[in-house]
C-alpha cells in the first residue's frame, strides 16, 4: 500500500464512532458483536504470533472501557486455542458495564485467570511479563485523549519499559497503541511501543504523522464486519 493509499483509507475518530453509530442503529449490527469480531481478529493476529509455541503464555492488560472488553474476548479465544492466559483488569471485571462488561462475564464463566491491574503494573510483576510469551495492550482505544493516569497510565508506562529490554515479548496492540493519539499521532505521555497493531475496521489518521510508525510495529486492519458501503458514507461526511 502506498502513503497516498494508506491515508485516504484512514478515519477519524469521529468518523469511526459514526462509522460504529451507523453499523448499530441503520444495519441491526450490535456492538457486542462488533467486539467480538474485533477482539476475535485480534485473536488470529496473536496466534500467528505464537505460532508453533505448545501452551503460549499471554498476559492481557485491559482498561476500564471498550478497547479492556476486546481484550476479554482476546482471552476467551486465545484459551480457547490452548494458550495461558492472565488478564490484568483496571478494573474489577464485575464493575464492567455495557459490551465489555457481557464479555468480561463470558471470560470469567471460563474461569480465565484475572487480576487487578494496580498490583500487576507494580515492579513485582516485571519477572511476569518478561516471561510471558505475548503481551496484550488493552488499555486505551480512540476515545482517550492526553496522557494515560492513574493506574492505566502506570500501566501504559510498564508496557513501554517493557519494549526497550532485551527479549522481552512482543506487545500486541489492540486498535492503537495506548497512549497515542488516533487524530494526530502525538503521545502527551508515556505510550506503548507496539510489535504489531490490529487496528479495527480502518486505520487511523494519526498513523501518518511522522515518527509514529516506530510505535505502531506492523500494522494489520482487522475487518469487524461493517458494510463497505458505511466507509463510504463516513468519508463523504
């Protein structure tokens, strides 16, 4: 794909929520199943990653919100698939509400091992993460704006010491890496340094801005199942 190519392509933050707003409310498509097709895309980049590990061990870090409830659904498919896999929530997975919350649940009638995040972005759990396999960024999506706080701004700084030690895991990025803007590329704070992001449903503008593939890895566009014809309606917007 050529630079040319790669931006017309690219969305908005504000054409994907009307991208997703169109796809619920004019197509009947549900935002639990547009997860679940993010979080399962996802889930088949991450395989490839692990492919030919027996038992791969994954530790998922997931926010409060939707990007955390695509994380979920990572989990489920990535147990499913014979991984083993340790989510560390911002948030106690009970409190999730809306999509996330339904697929949190899911998870955890599994019995997929969880914890919270507080304790896991403490510098006790480092020998956790340099073992893992695989690491998962969950944290934030194209809704969060200025530097990650509080726990999940611990967290996004773990994960990006995490990328500058030797043999460490590769960090899967889920939509963006956290801490990156998806309109302008800027990171006011710290931010993930991401192997590979599985962008959902398009790439984002902020992709373009100098300097920020070096924190996006290789990119791939994961399709979550909206009718082409909406792109066309959000770029025409």
């Amino acid at each position: 794909m050529t630079d040319a190519e790669s931006q017309a392509d690219a969305l908005t933050s504000a054409q994907l929520r009307e991208l997703d707003r169109l796809a619920i409310e004019e197509c009947g498509l549900p935002g639990v199943v547009l997860m679940e097709n993010a979080g399962a895309g996802a889930a088949r980049v991450a395989l490839r990653l692990l492919a030919g590990r027996r038992a791969p061990r994954v530790w998922i870090a997931a926010g409060p919100g939707q990007n955390g409830g695509d994380g979920w659904v990572v989990a489920r498919w990535l147990a499913n698939a014979g991984a083993d896999v340790r989510v560390a929530s911002a948030l106690d997975p009970r409190e999730l509400r809306g999509d996330a919350g339904t697929h949190a649940r899911v998870a955890l009638a599994m019995g997929i091992g969880h914890e919270r995040l507080a304790a896991s972005a403490s510098a006790a759990h480092a020998e956790q993460l340099a073992r893992a396999d695989l690491v998962v960024d969950a944290l934030l999506g194209t809704g969060a704006r200025g530097a990650p706080r509080g726990v999940v701004g611990a967290a996004v700084a773990a994960l990006e010491a995490l990328a500058a030690r030797a043999g460490a895991p590769p960090v899967l990025a889920l939509d963006l890496p956290s801490g990156l803007d998806p309109d302008t590329g800027a990171r006011p704070g710290a931010c993930v340094r991401a192997a590979i992001t599985a962008t959902f449903a398009a790439r984002k503008v902020g992709f373009e801005a100098p300097g920020v593939a070096a924190w996006l890895g290789e990119i791939e566009v994961v399709d979550i199942g909206v009718p082409r014809a909406l792109f066309e309606r959000v770029r025409g917007s």
